[in-house]
C-alpha cells in the first residue's frame, strides 16, 4: 500500500486530495493546525471504508519545531512515504504600508520554509520509495497581484525551489508543482455574486474549478513516471489571460 501525506489536508483542496488517494487505495496521513475535528471525521469516515488506511498528524508550519515534530510523528506513523503534497497555505492580502514582520512569518511559514523542511525532512524515505513532492503554489503570481506581495513571493519560492530540487534530487524522487486558478473562493471569505462573475468572466472556460481538479492533476503526476520540475497549471487558461 502507498503512502500519501497531505499538509493543509483537512478542507476543501487538501481534503479532496485526501479523499481521492484514500478511494485509490493509498494509505492517507491527514495534516492538520486548527481543524482537527474535521480531520479526525476524514480519517474515520475513510477507516470506516478501509481500516487503518487513514491517520491524522497535527502542527504549526510556522514553527520549527512543530515541522520537526510532525516529521516524527509521520514517521511513526508509516515506514515509507511514496508522495508529500504541500498544500498547507496562509492567504491574506499584505499591502506594503501594513507589512510586519509577524505577516511575513506567518505567510513564508507555510508557504515556503515549513514545505522546504518537511521535503527535508522526508527525503530519504521518498528517496527509498523512488517517490514525488508536489507542491501546490498559484497560478496568479506570474502576472503580479497588488496588495499580496508576501504571498507572491512565497509561492514564486516554492516554484523556484521545485525546479531547484528536481534537479537535485533526481533521479529518485520527481518533484513538480500544481498552480491553481480560481477554484473556490478564499476561506472565510463570501464573494457576492458580482465579484463571481467577474472572475468567471476572466477564465476561457467560463467556470470556476472545483478541488477534485487539482485532486485529479495530483493523482495523474504521482503516477506519471517521466515527469519532473514542472509547474502545472489548472486554471480554466485563466493564464492566458
Ligand atoms: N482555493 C483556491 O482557489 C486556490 C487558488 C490558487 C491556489 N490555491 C492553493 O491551493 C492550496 C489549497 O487551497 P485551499 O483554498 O484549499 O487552502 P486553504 O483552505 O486556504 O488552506 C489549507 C489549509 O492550510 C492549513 N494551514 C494554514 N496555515 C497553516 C500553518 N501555519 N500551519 C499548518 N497548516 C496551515 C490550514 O489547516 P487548518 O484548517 O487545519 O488550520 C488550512 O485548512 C493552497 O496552497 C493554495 O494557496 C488555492
């Protein structure tokens, strides 16, 4: 059985993720910060299916020893590790004039230091298991996007540091990432129906993606055997734009 680990896996994006490899048969390991009550119900809803197939593993990825220690705990959990999915992100718009440093902390925390030390952290095991990283970054950040320069920058990093390590830790372990578009609307956040239209509007396929899209590109590249440092983007061709 294979052996999948998702930061950011208790919602939305990171939960489909979950739900797909679990359908696959994967052993899934759930990352979590706050939500533990939903990835306490993912993980037993799926070991209701498959017993013993889901686990759960808490952690800040903004502090450094919280990284460590959910390194440890994966690896109490699962001998091997065949694919870490870093899809734990803070999103918030940091106009120049706000920025602090507890912003840019919490912003590089878990879009660019916390992913770069969990795939140190697990390089050997993806080494063992000839496996893949995929890191999930933005398909917006190539344009430039006002107000969220802390973000663009994490996310620019992580696609620097996928085609980095691709190199560098070929020929056993692919690492690429997936630039999402518009898929669901910012956590917390409810666009009216006009600012939904207007991103409609921008995207060549006049639809807003859907988590089981990135779900899907997920599952093709962990399967995809002569694929690696490459930046995926599943956004509608909103890109193109
Ligand atoms: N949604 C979109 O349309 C869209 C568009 C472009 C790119 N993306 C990217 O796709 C990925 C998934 O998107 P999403 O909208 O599903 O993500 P999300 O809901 O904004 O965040 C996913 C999870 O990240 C975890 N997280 C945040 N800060 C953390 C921290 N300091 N330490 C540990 N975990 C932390 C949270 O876990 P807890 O809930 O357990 O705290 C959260 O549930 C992200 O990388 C995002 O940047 C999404």
């Amino acid at each position: 059985m294979k052996t999948i680990f998702v930061t950011g896996g208790a919602k939305r994006i990171g939960k489909a993720i979950i739900e797909l490899f679990a359908k696959e048969q994967w052993k899934v390991i759930i990352h979590y910060n706050k939500s533990k009550s939903d990835a306490e119900d993912l993980a037993s809803k799926i070991n209701s299916n498959n017993d013993n197939s889901a686990f759960i593993v808490g952690g800040d990825l903004d502090n450094a020893e919280d990284v460590q220690s959910i390194i440890s705990s994966v690896n109490s959990i699962s001998e091997t590790l065949d694919l870490l999915v870093n899809n734990a992100s803070t999103f918030y718009p940091t106009p120049i004039e706000e920025i602090s440093n507890d912003h840019w902390n919490r912003l590089i925390g878990s879009n660019l230091k916390g992913p770069l030390f969990l795939i140190q952290g697990f390089k050997e095991k993806l080494k063992n298991s000839e496996g893949s990283i995929i890191n999930i970054t933005d398909t917006n950040l190539t344009k430039g996007v006002a107000n969220f320069s802390i973000y663009s920058a994490a996310k620019a990093g992580l696609e620097s540091i996928t085609k980095g390590l691709a190199k560098e830790l070929a020929p056993e372990i692919k690492v690429n990432a997936i630039a999402p578009g518009a898929m669901l609307e910012p956590p917390d956040i409810t666009w009216t129906e006009n600012q939904k239209n207007k991103v409609i509007e921008s995207i060549p396929l006049k639809k807003m993606g859907a988590e089981q899209d990135i779900a899907e590109a997920v599952y093709f590249l962990a399967c995809a055997n002569y694929i690696t440092g490459q930046i995926i983007k599943i956004d509608g061709g909103r890109s193109l734009t």
